[in-house]
C-alpha cells in the first residue's frame, strides 16, 4: 500500500535476498527460569528452558559456539524441510505477472514462462527465460538468454552486462555491454560494446537502430518496404 492510498499490485516482495555474511538466525541459550508464586503465596517452581538447534541447509555456515548461523553466500533465505538454506537460483515455475509480481534477485533467475508486459526482472546473475518476454523490463549484471525471443510492444528494454542471446528481437530497447546474438532484430534499438552477430535462417535487421562498438554482421540489412534502418559500428 501507497503513501496515497492505492496498491502496487507488482511489489509483492516475495523474495527475501541475503548477502553473503548476512545473519540468518541466532539462538538464545535457555536459563534455569525463576520460580513465582500463587496468589495464596504458594511457590511456583519454574520449568527450565528447553535447548534448541538449527538444521543447516547449503550455502550456510555455524558460528563456532553454534549459536548463529550466516549465510555462506547470496541468495535467496528460505526454510525448506526445516532446515534454513541459501538458494542461489530463484527459478519461477509459470510466467512473471501478478502471481509473482516483479522480480529483484541478488542471484540468477529462470522463467520457465513469460514475461508479462509492464513487469520487471533485475538479477546480479543471469536471466534465462524459456517463454516470450513482452513489454517488460529485464536488467541482469550477467547474461540475458530468450529461448523464445522479445516482443516488446516498444515498451520492453533489455540491459545486462553480459551478452544478450534471444530467437528473435522486435519492438525492443537493448543495451548490453557484451554481445547481441539473435536471429532478427526488427525495429528496434539496440547497443552492444562488442558485437551485434544476426545470423540463423533469416539473419536480418530491419527498421530502428543497431550500433556496436567492433561488429555488426547479419545476412539482410533493410527491407524492400523502405525501412528506415541505422547502423553504427565503432562510434
């Protein structure tokens, strides 16, 4: 719920991340207790504290008294058959949309659907989609990988500091600082440091925008409609 009142259907925050060193949970000793008293001031002897322990999970380690258990590195926190573990993998079993609302992963995230339009995705891993992005928002410090490809509907932009590699690329706004691996790019804008490769069947750029800092290589470039299309290499 907003400072206004509305809601924001999209921050859900489901994900609880963590960094590696991060507490996770801590254990506090049991004592003797104190005895108390009836109101007919009779004693009521106490019932000594009962020790716990904690099941520990992967990517986790105890502190040397046992007492505190942090995280070994960064993930995802959850309790899974008791024990407290450490994913570093948030893998999404359907498509990004209100069920799941946006994502922000301190690890690497995989969809196995699609990606709905005006939801997002920000890893510090790589971002692996098995579905079909439409017009959202992807921002990833490692790669970005379509197994389908990105309709974006022109509201879609794809960052990551990696290599982007999609089936095919429409209507999209991209900027990576590695390579751009596709089998068409149409009417979009797109930026890569390194290289724009567009090969497969078609291999072709059509309409938008392409610039890359060493290569642009595709098999078709423009289209017989007279399409407007700008290519920059080097700049």
């Amino acid at each position: 719920i907003l400072e206004d009142g509305s809601v924001d259907f999209k921050q859900l925050n489901l994900i609880k991340n963590v960094n590696t060193d991060d507490l996770l949970a801590e254990i506090i000793p049991p004592t003797e207790g104190v005895s108390g008293f009836d109101v007919l001031g009779n004693e009521i002897p106490a019932q000594p504290g009962k020790p716990l322990n904690f099941k520990k999970g992967k990517n986790t380690t105890e502190s040397e008294d046992g007492l505190k258990l942090y995280a070994s590195r960064s993930g995802q926190v959850i309790l899974k058959d008791g024990a407290i573990t450490v994913n570093e993998v948030y893998e999404v079993n359907g498509d990004i949309d209100n069920s799941t609302g946006n994502i922000k992963f301190n690890g690497r995230v995989i969809v196995k659907g699609n990606v709905k339009s005006g939801f997002s995705i920000e890893a510090d891993g790589d971002i692996v989609v098995y579905g079909v992005v439409e017009g959202a928002k992807l921002k990833a410090s490692g790669d970005i990988i379509l197994n389908r490809g990105v309709q974006g509907n022109n509201q879609a932009y794809l960052e990551c500091s990696g290599n982007l590699i999609a089936k095919y690329i429409e209507n999209t706004n991209i900027n990576v600082s590695g390579n751009i691996e596709a089998d068409c790019i149409l009417h979009s804008n797109a930026i890569a440091k390194s290289r724009v490769i567009i090969s497969g069947r078609k291999g072709l750029i059509a309409g938008g925008e392409v610039k890359a800092g060493e290569e642009i290589r595709a098999i078709t470039i423009g289209s017989h409609m007279g399409t407007n299309t700008k290519l920059e290499v080097g700049i």
